[in-house]
C-alpha cells in the first residue's frame, strides 16, 4: 500500500516528540527547565504583589482570611497544573504555551478562543504590572507637599501615571525586541536582587528590635489630606492578634470599600504566573519535561515566601500601618533601597515576562491562521526567531490598559481572565481522559477527571465570586468568538477532542438503547435512500431530509465491481465526495457506500449492515425506475434518456422484494426533480402547498371491499402526517381521497367514510375528506381479473393478470383531475409480482398510472406504526 510507510503523526499533543532543532527552517531552542521555567514562573508569580500588595491583603482581609485566601489560590493553581502537567507531557509542545496545548487538545474553536482570551489576559496582566512599577516610583520621587524630600520632583496626576507608565511600557518593548533568550539569562540576574531583597525583609524584624512610629497622609476628597498614625512593633503577640481577623476599609488608592472578592481578585494576580514557562514552550529544549517540573518547583516556592511573609506582615506591623502604605516593606527595612530595588526589578520583569508571553500566543494565533488577515502580520519573525511583530501589537494593547490609571481598577479583570483560561486548561484534560483516547498516556500520572473537574468548577465560582459583570462578559465574549471560529470553519489537522467525546458518548447511548423495547407508540421513519447518482437525486434526498422525523437518513450508494481484481477498495476513495454533498446539502444524513457485483446483491447488503443497535433502517427508498442514471462513481453525467439502463427491471423489481421480504418498507420516488423548495437555502413553510393521500390500492379495485385500510393504508396515512410536520411543510394542506363506488346498491360506502372520518380523530390526522366516485374505473378493470389478482393477493402460484391500458389510463386520469395541485401526491404502492417474468409489466403499470402526475412517492408499509393510545 502506498501509505504504508508514511511517516509518523507529530500533530497536536498526541503527536510523538520531535527534534525540531534538526529541522532546517526550526528556530533552534536554547533554555533549560531553570532558566526557562522556573526563573520566569517565580518573578511572575512574585511581581507587584510581593512586595506592594502584602499588606493591602493582611491589612484588610487579617493573617486568618488571608491564608485562607492563599490556600484557595494556590489549590486552584495546583489543579491546573496538573492538568498543564499531564497535557505537555502527553506529546510535544511547541510555540504559544497554554494556547498550543488548548488547542492542540479541544480543537480550533475551543482553542482559539480561548487562545485569544489568555492573549488578553497577559495583556492586561503587562498593564497591571507596569502600573505597580509606577505606583513604587511616585511613592518615593513622587511629588508630596506634606514631604520636604529632595527626591520627591515627580508631578503626579491620572495623566502622569500614564506618561510615565508608557514611558516604563516602552522601556520593556525595547527589552523585548530584543528577544527572549536574553531576557531569560537577564531574568536570573532579576531573581537574584529579588531574593536578596526578600532575604532583607525576613532578615529586618530580627535586626529593628525597636517600635517605630510613622506619619503617613493621602490625598482625600477635596483635595484634602488625610493623616494617619500608624507603628511597627516588631514581633508582638499582641499585634498578631488584632490582626487575625478582617477590617476591610477604604483603598486609598481607588476610593472604594474593599471586600472579600475585592481583595482577593488582587492578591490572585500573584498566581496568574503559573503558565509564564509553558508561554516559552518554544524556547525550551525539553518543554514536555522542563513545563511539569519547573512549574511545579516555582510554585512550591512561592507558596512557602507568600505564607511566611503574611506572617511576618500580621506579627509585626499595626493594621493601619498595613492598609495605608502599601509599599511599608521599605518603612521597616534595615536598608529601605533594597526593597525598592526589589519592588522596580520584579515588577519590570513581570511586565516583560507578560509582554513575551503575550507576543507568543499571538504569534501562535496567526501561524495557525485561525483569525485571518487581521493577525496575519504577526506571523513575521525576525532572523533569529523572534515575532517582533507580535509584540508591537501586544504593546499597542498594553498601552491601552495603563490608561486604567490604577492597579486595583483592573486587577478584577485581569484576575477573571485567568481564572477562564485556566478553567480551558482543566476543560482540556477533562475532556482528554473522559473521551479515553488510547494515544492519551501523559508520562504525568498525579491527575484525574476529578481534579480536573475540581478545577474547572472551583475557577467558575471564583470568578463570580470576584466579579459577575466581568465573568459574564468574559464568557459571552468567549461565546462569540466560538462562534466566530465555527463559523469561519478553520481547517486544521490537530483532530477535534468533541469527535472523540461524541463517539464515547455515542457508543454508550446505542448499547443503552435496545431494539426489545421498541414501541409503536414512538416509531419514526428510519431511511435508507439509495443514490444511483447525486446529479439527478438532490430533490428526492432534500424531500427525504424532510421525511425523516429526527430518525436515522442514510445515503446508501452501490459501486459496481469486484475486490479480487482490484487493487484498493475503490468505495473509500469515494467517502469524503458523498460527505461534501451531504454539507453541500444541508441534510442530516449518513453515508454507506458497498462494493457489488450487481445493485441488488449491494443493496441486500446495505439493508442488512447499515446502522447500529436500535438504529436501523427500516424504510428503503428508490428513485423511480426511469429515473435511475448511471451508476458510475464519482458522480458523472446524468445518463441519457436514450442510453441503455445499467440495472434490468428484474432486478429493480427483485430489490423491492428483497427489502420486503426483510420486513423493510418500500417508497419509490417519482418526478421529485419538478419539487420546488426543498434546497437549504429556501425559506418556506408550505402555506400554498398541497398534500394528496390515496390510501387504497386503485390497481386492485376489488381489494377495497373486504376493508377500507390495511396496514399498508395506514402506513401511508403516517408518512403523509410525518411530511405534514415538517418545518417547510407545517402549513401545507393535507387532502385524503376515497374511491368509492357510488352507483353501487348497497351504499356501503357512506358507511364507509364516516368509519373513515372516526378513524382519522382517533389517529388525530387534520385532513380533509375527499370522495371520488370511480364506477367507471372499476368497470373497467374487469370481473376476471378481479379474481385473478384476490387469487394473486393470497399468496398462490397463479401470476397475476395484465391489466387493461385502457384501465391505466382511466386511473392517471383520475388522479390528474383531482390531483393536478398538488405539491406531492402519497400512493398506494402494490406488492411486486412473485415471477421475475412479470417484472416488466409491473413497471409498465406503475408507470401508466403515475405519467405525468408531478412528484409522487409510492409506498408499501409493512410496520404497523400508529397509535390510538396513551
């Protein structure tokens, strides 16, 4: 076979690992799981909030709910990566991070989406960060007439705090234009000022044994200046324990009375990092390896100085102190530049962690080409790899988001952000280990769909918690840009984990539903529509869509040949043409093609193996014999009227048979390419149409005497009410026609009807009743062949008669006078001859009567399939 020694699948994260350094084109990948993971992660998870947020948390929510407000973040973080842990580990990571392994995991919708609102986030999250650095900056050289500082020269104001901000913002683009490889070695340096300050607060409470007191004044409202007393104790009992419990206040930076979700929508910004060394999966040398590891070690790390700090922060200093200097780590250190230092060194590398990572999955974004033109340029990278593109735009963005002004005005947002996307990270997992995929085997074990589902609802209601305005537009915005992406239809070859759910879910419901418990009660047409070819049946399969009533609709298509002088099936190269006419369509409908050495013998095989458990067919539907083309694949010309037929009418007739010796319902579909508003894009709901029902059997007169409807009748009778409560058919009117013999001395007929009327109120069939006088018919059919055909009927050796054309021809005029308006006309198919010798002259009757008749279905029942029941 000619595909036998393709290559392996490296796409999405299934894929095996490759080693895209050997790769020609491949950017080559230089850092390793401590400069690459754990040094970004830190600094971003430190940022702002170490060393400018600490007491704004302790100070309003006290040391109690503030650990608890810890272990709440951190647990939520604990189970995302593990569901980040088990999805890099599970195949190669490539460039844009979370968003490579979302999308890679639920598909382009799902992904890009997702992919865009995390890029949103760590824009923000950049503006937040620069923000905090401006906000450490005015605190020391900031202008403050109750100072007498030299260093105090800065003007402040809302326009102040976004020059300044832009001017900080521009100092990180020139950073990272650069490139990452720099920016990680640089980060090292960064995460060692950090830790020496950070040693320095730990290290001050031993060192400043004595009390100290402190002025400290705001700016109020008015333009008056607000005054407050507040002290460092050093470690106190006493101060530990005013401190345990909450006092939330006014924020003096926005004005406004702070909560439990206020405040914690701040303090969850110090773990909005976790994904910094996943966002540099494209500069990493192992990502599957370096991501678990690194991130986990980080976030161990972080978790151990948050907490000892909270207990520093609650053991030491006064509440006051705490909630109105956010920056008093500088008030009580030995030597306060260290603070400072540390406050300015992680806060700038936190924006340009946020500002690399956002230009990642932008520049992932549009390699994939999900959005089109408008992301297009930031594909362009530089020649050492960097997608300097991409990060202008994220730099555009971000300049938008420090016009907030304030670090708290957009922390909620920002927190919510994240909170959404790492809900679509454990969405991700979840949705990997339920579909039980076997190429699912992550070399990460510590992980369940428990975990996952534990994240993904805990994420959920904290974001309603911080905030339900944003995480209602979050989500609606996430919504639209599904939508978007379903609608744009991305083609991709990652493969769609809602396929995989869908045929788990699928295998699940059919082995549930079982054929023994089967009722007439909740019987629907279940179809299969043989499709000679697709050119000359596109208004039969439309109207077969309509019919189907939420039942199963198969295509079945018969390719003549023979597998033993072939050297490849031939049916599956066909598949994916059939699947573009069922969508080029718009049907709700399968595709079963066989290969046969004749139509009937392929047909016998469709009818016994189409379908699955309880979804069977049950109804087999053919075009009209006059209507069957070339059976040719591929879809070729329509047959000539001239050309000779490549299926006999024994043959046609022994299908017939066969599908009703299997208990299967026959329908023959005439003229249906005269039917009008059937095409998807046709809107209509059938209010001039018109619906004609002949239930009795007008080829056999006499049959009508013994009953007025058998079950073939009331088969009929089903279909027409089925079609009838179709969406473009609702309003059509419905007309049921009775033959009867009016001249006749027994009247029985009147008799007759009213049975007939009662029949249809039990049935609850809104129809109108037509009588159709037919003496003349009937007299021309004859009392001899009356007999022949009831001797026919029972099932005895004797062929039926031939039938008048005379006859014929006075039955197609009955049904041309009373049904020339209708849009289509339901008729009483007759059971086919038992001699393949009468073949052709059961066509011919079938073809007499329907001459010219417009869209027509004959049809023989076999199921009974109504109910007068509850």
């Amino acid at each position: 076979m000619s595909n036998e020694h393709a290559p392996l699948l490296a796409h999405g994260v299934c894929g095996l690992s490759v080693d895209t350094a050997s790769t020609p084109n491949a950017v080559p990948r230089k850092l390793n799981t401590f400069f690459g993971v754990i040094v970004p992660t830190v600094l971003s998870m430190f940022s702002i909030v170490l060393f400018l947020r600490t007491g704004f948390v302790v100070g309003h929510a006290g040391l109690l709910q503030g650990l608890v407000m810890l272990l709440v973040a951190y647990i939520i973080i604990s189970l995302t990566i593990l569901s980040i842990c088990a999805i890099s580990t599970n195949g190669a990571v490539q460039g844009g991070g979370a968003y490579f392994m979302i999308s890679r995991s639920l598909g382009p919708e799902f992904g890009g989406s997702i992919g865009l609102m995390f890029f949103l986030a760590k824009v923000c999250a950049c503006g937040v960060y620069v923000l905090g650095l401006v906000e450490a900056i005015l605190d020391i050289f900031g202008q403050d007439p109750a100072s007498s500082s030299s260093l105090r020269v800065l003007p402040q104001g809302y326009w102040y705090t976004v020059l300044y901000s832009s001017i900080v913002l521009l100092l990180v683009l020139l950073v990272c234009l650069v490139g990452a490889h720099i920016f990680a070695r640089t980060s090292f340096l960064i995460l060692l000022v950090v830790t020496v300050s950070l040693l320095s607060i730990y290290i001050s409470p031993l060192a400043l044994t004595t009390p100290l007191n402190f002025l400290i004044s705001h700016q109020g409202p008015g333009n008056h200046t607000l005054t407050y007393n507040a002290s460092y104790t050093g470690f106190n009992g006493t101060t530990l324990r005013d401190n345990l419990g909450c006092d939330y206040t006014v924020d003096y930076s926005t004005g406004k009375v702070m909560s439990f979700a206020s405040v914690f929508a701040v303090m969850f910004t110090s773990c909005t990092g976790i994904m910094a060394g996943a966002n540099m999966s494209g500069e990493l040398k192992n990502p599957s390896a370096a991501i678990p590891k690194g991130t986990i070690i980080a976030v161990l790390y972080t978790c151990i100085v948050y907490v000892l700090l909270f207990i520093l922060a609650s053991s030491t200093c006064e509440r006051t102190l705490l909630v109105q200097d956010y920056g008093f780590f500088q008030r009580i250190n030995i030597w306060p530049p260290f603070v400072t230092i540390g406050i300015y060194c992680s806060a700038l590398s936190a924006a340009m962690c946020s500002l690399i990572g956002a230009s990642r999955i932008l520049h992932a974004l549009a390699l994939d080409q999900l959005f089109g033109f408008p992301l297009a340029p930031a594909a362009i990278t530089s020649s050492s790899g960097n997608p300097w593109v991409a990060v202008l735009y994220t730099w555009g963005l971000a300049q938008c988001v420090v016009f907030a002004g304030q670090l708290n005005a957009i922390a909620g947002l920002v927190t919510v952000f994240y909170l959404l996307a790492y809900a679509a990270v454990d969405l991700a997992c979840l949705a990997l280990e339920w579909a039980s995929a076997p190429n699912f085997r992550p070399t990460f074990q510590v992980f369940s769909w428990h975990t996952c589902l534990l994240g993904i609802l805990s994420c959920l209601v904290m974001m309603f918690v911080i905030n339900p305005v944003y995480s209602s537009a979050s989500i609606i915005l996430l919504l639209l840009l599904l939508l978007f992406l379903h609608y744009r239809s991305p083609t991709s070859s990652w493969g769609y984990i809602s396929q995989a759910l869908i045929f788990h879910q699928v295998r699940k419901y059919l082995l549930m539903l079982d054929v023994r418990k089967d009722h007439v009660k909740f019987w629907r047409p279940q179809v299969l529509l043989m499709v000679a070819n697709p050119r000359s049946s596109c208004q039969l399969i439309n109207f077969v869509n309509q019919l189907k009533k939420g039942g199963l609709f198969v295509l079945g298509h018969v390719k003549l040949g023979d597998l033993d002088t072939l050297p490849s099936d031939p049916v599956q190269q066909q598949y994916n043409f059939w699947l573009s006419l069922v969508d080029k369509l718009g049907v709700k409908a399968f595709v079963d093609l066989t290969l046969s050495s004749s139509v009937r013998q392929g047909t016998q095989h469709l009818l016994r193996i189409t379908g699955l458990g309880g979804m069977k067919p049950n109804t087999l539907v053919l075009g009209f014999y006059d209507n069957l083309p070339s059976l040719q694949a591929h879809f070729p010309p329509v047959r000539h009227v001239e050309s000779p037929r490549w299926l006999t009418p024994e043959e046609y007739v022994g299908i017939i048979s066969d599908a009703i010796k299997m208990s299967k319902n026959v329908c023959l579909g005439r003229y249906f390419f005269q039917l009008q508003g059937e095409s998807m894009g046709t809107k209509m709901d059938g209010a001039e149409r018109i619906i004609d029902v002949w239930p009795l059997n007008l080829l056999r007169p006499g049959s009508t005497s013994a009953a007025s409807v058998d079950v073939c009748s009331l088969f009929l009778l089903q279909m027409a009410c089925v079609l009838n409560m179709a969406s473009r058919w609702r309003h059509a009117r419905m007309r049921i026609f009775l033959c009867v013999e009016a001249e006749s001395s027994d009247q029985g007929w009147v008799v007759k009807e009213e049975t007939f009327r009662e029949l249809l109120r039990k049935l609850r069939i809104r129809a109108s009743i037509k009588i159709v006088p037919w003496d003349s018919v009937v007299q021309l059919y004859g009392q001899k062949q009356t007999q022949d055909t009831e001797l026919g009927e029972l099932g005895l050796t004797r062929p039926a008669p031939a039938l008048s054309e005379d006859f014929l021809s006075a039955v197609n005029c009955l049904l041309m006078e009373h049904s020339a308006q209708a849009a289509v006309r339901f008729l009483y198919l007759p059971r086919p001859p038992t001699h393949s010798g009468q073949s052709q002259q059961y066509l011919s009757q079938l073809e007499a009567v329907t001459h010219g008749l417009g869209p027509t279905l004959l049809i023989h029942g076999l199921t009974p399939v109504t109910c007068t029941e509850l």
